[in-house]
C-alpha cells in the first residue's frame, strides 16, 4: 500500500475530520524527514496506539538559527517515502514552508522555563520554532496521540507542557532513544560526521553510561558525575563541549544532590554537527 502524501492545511483537514468520523484513533509522528530507524521506532509505537498513522514531515526554518544548518539539512523525500512504505503508515503530511509560513505570519508559541537551560541556553529561539510548528501540525493533523523520542527529552517535555498549559486534547508519548551498535544515538546530524569525527561520537554515549553507573554504585554529588563525564569527552581531538549537565527530569533545572528522576544531558559539537543525547537516571 503505497503512502497516500498531503500536502495543503485545508485537505489535510478534511481527511482529519474523514477519520475522526469513521470513528478512528489518528496518531502523529512528526519530523524532518531524512528518516532512520529512530523515527521509525514512533511510527511503530504510533501503530500499536491508534489506527491511523500520519507522518508528517517538514523541515521547519523557525526552529533553526541563521548560522545553523537549515539549508544544508538532509532531504530525501523519495527515500523517505520508501522507507515509511512497509510501515503502515497511512499518511504523510508534506506540508509546503510558504503555507505554515506566509508572509504576513505574526503569531508564535512559546514556552517559558523549561525552555531555558539546555538547547534552550544554546539555541535562542529554538524552541519557539518548535512549539509554533507542532502546533500548527497537532492543528492541521486533529490527532488524539502524538509520539516524539526520548532522544530530544527537553523537546519533548516542551511539547508536553504546551499541551497541557494549552489545555490541547493531544496524548503526548515518549518514545527510546534507537542507537547504532556502537551506542551512538541515530540522528539525521550524523551524516555530517568526518569518519574521524564518527570514531569519536559514541564518546557521548559512553560519557553517559558512565555517569548512569556512578550514580548506580551510589554517587550522589552531581558535580563528580559530570566532572567525570566531561573527562571522557573533553579530551577528543574533534569535540566541543556546549553542555555536560545533570537535571531534574521534570523541571530539567541543574541538581547538586541526585535523587529521584534525574536526566543526564550532553551536547556535544563534531565540525558541522551538533549531537545531543541524554539518559534518563532514576536515583534509588
Ligand atoms: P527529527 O526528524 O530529528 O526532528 O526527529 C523527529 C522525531 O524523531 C523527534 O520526536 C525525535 O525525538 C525522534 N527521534 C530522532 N532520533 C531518534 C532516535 N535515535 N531514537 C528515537 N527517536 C528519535
């Protein structure tokens, strides 16, 4: 069954509000395509949650800085389409950027506080673009289930706060982080990766790892988990640090003392690509 692809607001309404009179539970996956099996993982997850899965697939221009990589990120939406094929999935919603964003487009969504530290401290603007264009899709989309990773946890949380504060009728679910054999967290960036970078990117995962099995054999002083954290990656030849931080999980504000649901978080800079990946830690 070949992917049925919308592309316009007003006929991906109709098929929405088609669906929701058929009595069927419609769920989300949104991305930007340049697809892996870590989006894959949420169209599985979305199937097993509802009988009709949209993914929609859009590179957004709000959510990126004037010197990131709008421009030079992956598309491949041929590739994409063939990937999504034996999936199951029913829809791709291929909205067009002069549509979500005519020119007299004044209206934004923002989310204050969890939206500061992390990314948020390094990327201004960032998660606006986020919030603005998930809005946007959950509205174009109408769906009861919406699924995002764990791989961006502070996005995720974002989009959970939106909705809730939003009172929006969206269930948000949250989804494992897929990595390569190596541990290396799938992400579209990772193609920018020099193969000497490549060697050195499991280092996050394994920065990680680290941190979760202190905390396991009893540390509870933040600040020795992510000094010895950084020891792992400082010294690579290729990385630059822009956070090492350990997290409330729910407030994602710095803990100096660990307990309960913590999430250890790094983002870490390989020449063009910026890798981000965390581990959620619950403290005994
Ligand atoms: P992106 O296309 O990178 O914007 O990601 C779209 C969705 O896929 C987001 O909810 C991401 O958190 C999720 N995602 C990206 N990479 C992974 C991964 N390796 N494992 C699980 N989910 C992922």
């Amino acid at each position: 069954m070949a992917v049925k692809i919308v592309k316009a607001v007003r006929a991906m309404h109709r098929k929405a509000d088609q669906m929701r009179r058929a009595g069927q539970r419609i769920a989300l996956v949104p991305t930007m395509g340049d697809l892996h099996e870590g989006h894959l993982s949420l169209v599985r997850r979305a199937r097993k949650v509802a009988d009709r899965v949209v993914v929609s697939i859009f590179v957004n221009p709000l959510q990126f800085g004037p010197a990131e990589d709008f421009a030079a990120y992956p598309r491949d939406l041929a590739r994409d389409l063939e990937r999504l094929d034996p999936c199951g999935v029913h829809l791709a919603y291929l909205p067009e950027v002069k549509e979500i964003y005519p020119e007299d487009f004044a209206t934004t969504v923002g989310v204050a506080r969890l939206t500061e530290g992390l990314c948020g401290a390094h990327r201004p603007g960032h998660f606006e673009g986020v919030t603005t264009v998930v809005a946007k899709l959950f509205a174009a989309v109408k769906p009861h289930v919406a699924v995002f990773g764990q791989k961006d946890a502070q996005q995720t949380l974002v989009i959970q706060k939106m909705v809730r504060d939003l009172n929006l009728d969206v269930e948000i679910l949250m989804a494992p982080t897929v990595r390569e054999a190596d541990g290396l967290a799938m992400s579209s960036r990772n193609a920018y990766l020099s193969p000497e970078e490549r060697r050195e990117a499991p280092s996050l995962y394994r920065a990680l790892m680290l941190g979760k099995n202190m905390i396991a054999q009893g540390e509870r002083r933040a600040p020795r988990v992510v000094a010895a954290m950084r020891d792992v990656i400082a010294p690579l030849c290729h990385a630059k640090i822009d956070y090492i931080e350990a997290v409330d999980a729910e407030n994602l504000t710095p803990v100096a003392v660990l307990k309960n649901s913590v999430l250890l978080a790094v983002a870490v800079r390989f020449g063009k690509a910026r890798l981000i990946d965390n581990a959620p830690v619950r403290v005994k």
